[in-house]
C-alpha cells in the first residue's frame, strides 16, 4: 500500500487546514468570502489538499508497481475518474490501471536510439492516453456509480439497526485487514 503512505500527508494537511478553517470561523459552516476572505482562502487550500489526495494515491500505487514512469498516467487517470465521482476506488483501479500499461510499456523492446526517450516522453504520454482513456470511456462512470451507491448504502444504514451495520463494517474489515476495502469503509462512515 505504497500509495496510502504517501497519500496521509496530504489528508493531514488538507484536513487540519480545512477544520482549522470551518473552526475559526465560529459558525460551523465553510466560510464566506464576503466576510472573511481569509479563512476562505484556507479552507480553499485545505480542500486542494484534500483533492490532490486521490491523485497521488493513484500515482503511487503505479509507482510501486512500474517506478517512476507510472506516476503521471497513474495520477492523471485518477483525477479522469475522479471527475466522475470514482474517488478512492477509482484511484486504486487508476493506480492498478496504470501501474501495469505503463509495465508492460516498458517491455517493449525498441531500437538503442529510442531508449532514451521512452521513459520521459514515450511511456508517459501513452501510459497517460490508455489510463485516461480507460477511466474516461469505460470505467470511471460505473466506478463513480459503485462508489455512490456504497456510500448511500452504509450512510442508510445508519438510519437502521446499528448491530446489523456493526456486523457488516466488522465482515468488511475482516475481509481484507485494513485494505482497500477498509479503507473506502473509513471514508464513509
């Protein structure tokens, strides 16, 4: 889970930025930049942290997996799908997306002349056009869709038996032990 460590500062400093924010201003609300613009300007600069989250997740995921030529075809796709609401689930498949293309892309056997310009111009610009593309055309939709109907799902339980959601939120974490799935859990909760 390369991509959730490099993913936490970004989560600590949007978040910490964001409440400080929402606090300062006293009304428990996002702040108006007609009466405080300052505190607007934080709070927006906490939500960029808070955006830039699902990129770099994506980007390190691929990372782990195809180094450093996978970072922007993974980072772009993510941001591709989060454009539909995919969010860490589209991150995760963008990362996995992109981690493998940009792989295989590096297998590729090409003549001595090319080689220099695979991994900082080829690789990239292809990686980025089929993750991108993936997340465009084909996946981000329905992985927007999945996400939305899992969030309302566990915030409607909520509404009903705590033991039943206590039981499904214990299946899920056990399931896969503070994983992907765990972690989409967190974020809904």
């Amino acid at each position: 889970m390369t991509g959730v460590s490099h993913m936490i500062p970004f989560v600590v400093a949007g978040g910490i930025l964001l409440a400080v924010s929402v606090m300062l201003y006293g009304k428990g609300a996002v702040p108006d930049a007609a009466t405080d613009p300052n505190l607007k300007k934080l709070f927006d600069i906490g939500v960029a942290g808070l955006t830039l989250m699902v990129p770099f997740l994506a980007a390190y995921i691929g990372y782990s997996i195809a180094e450093r030529s996978a970072l922007a075809p993974c980072a772009i796709g993510a941001w591709v799908g989060n454009s539909f609401g995919a969010g860490f689930f589209g991150a995760l498949i963008a990362g996995l997306i992109g981690g493998i293309v940009v792989h295989y892309l590096k297998k590729i056997p090409v003549h001595k002349v090319l080689r220099s310009v695979m991994p900082i111009f080829v690789i990239p610009i292809v990686g980025t056009f089929i993750t991108a593309g993936i997340m465009m055309w084909g996946l981000g939709e329905p992985i927007g869709a999945l996400t939305s109907s899992l969030t309302q799902w566990l915030q409607g339980m909520q509404q009903g038996s705590i033991v039943l959601l206590a039981v499904i939120m214990g299946l899920m974490l056990a399931f896969d032990m503070g994983g992907p799935l765990t972690k989409s859990l967190m974020r809904s909760c």
